[in-house]
C-alpha cells in the first residue's frame, strides 16, 4: 500500500510538471500576442532626444540609465514636496488672457543634478483630442515646469541618478484647476 502511495504521488508530480511544460511551450508559440517592433520600437517612459524640447543644455548622468520610467517619481521627485510645486506653480502662473480648457501633459527626464530636460509636450481638449492650445500659455507652463528648483535629486543607494517625470495640467478657461499625478 505504501509504495503504491509513492508511485501515486510520483506519477501525479510528473503529471503536473508535463502540463506546466505544455502550457509554457504552447503560450510561447502560439499564445503570446507577436510585438510589432517598427511600431512600439522603444521601452515605456523613452522621450525621443532629437524632439525634445530643452535638449540643447540637458545630458544625461552616468550610463544614460533612467529609473522609474513605468510611472514617474512623484513622490521622490518634488523639492519640497508637491504642495510646495503646486504652490510655486500657481504663484507664477498668469492666464495672459488664455480662455482654453483641457489638459498640458509634460513628459521629462531629470538628471543626476536634478536638471530636468528632454521635454515632450501633448495637448489635448476636455474631450482628450489632440489640440493645440495658445502657445504662450505652454511655452509658460514649460518654463515653470522646467524650473530646476522644483526637482530632487534620486538616488539609487547613495548614487544620485535620472530618472523620468511627468506632469498634467488641467485647464479650465485659462486656469490652472488640478495638477497632476
């Protein structure tokens, strides 16, 4: 009865190991969804250094590696913390007249120096199209944004290192109502 019980469990483990093997094998070849690399040619959290915005002065630390670029650093990356940012930003931010509603997306690296650069910008409406809003209005949020006192250094153990960031602004007939993450 006991050996009866071993080759059981014998036969069952090589049971599981051959189903695991056939569920790895199977979603490899023929369940993965194939990656388009001409289409998705780089990693989440890339920012195309030949468009950016404010790349003339910008470089990055070390190797060129970038951390956090899954979901930024808001937490680690406001000098001061956040609510110093949001108050720096509304303090310098003036409407000029600006009426638009919708959202200003900055994409950015900063640097080991806590140097921010490589700027992508999207515009969109209320509705999330794609516009263009009034162009003082971004070039005024870029350079607030842009603003070297707003940034911490990361470090990565004691070793000081980029990192990717982003913010969204959300404006409502030319006012800064909601800054985001």
């Amino acid at each position: 009865m006991r050996i009866l019980k071993i080759v059981g469990w014998i036969a069952l483990s090589a049971l599981v190991i051959c189903v695991a093997l056939f569920a790895f094998s199977y979603y490899n070849y023929f369940g993965k969804f194939p990656e388009d690399r001409n289409k998705y040619s780089d990693y989440i959290g890339h920012i195309d250094q030949e468009t950016a915005l404010l790349n003339d002065v910008f470089t990055l630390c070390g190797e060129g590696a970038i951390y956090k670029t899954h979901h930024g650093a808001p937490k680690d990356a406001y000098n001061g913390g956040k609510n110093t940012f949001k108050k720096r930003v509304l303090e310098s931010y003036k409407t000029n007249g600006a009426t638009e509603s919708g959202y200003v997306n900055f994409r950015f690296l900063i640097n080991c120096e806590g140097n921010p650069g490589w700027f992508e910008v999207l515009e969109i409406d209320m509705n999330y199209e794609k516009t263009n809003h009034n162009p003082e209005m971004v070039s005024q949020l870029l350079s607030i944004t842009s603003d070297p006192t707003n940034w911490s250094i990361y470090k990565v153990g004691e070793d000081p290192v980029n990192y990717y960031h982003y913010v969204s602004y959300r404006i409502e007939n030319g006012k800064i109502t909601e800054i985001l993450p």
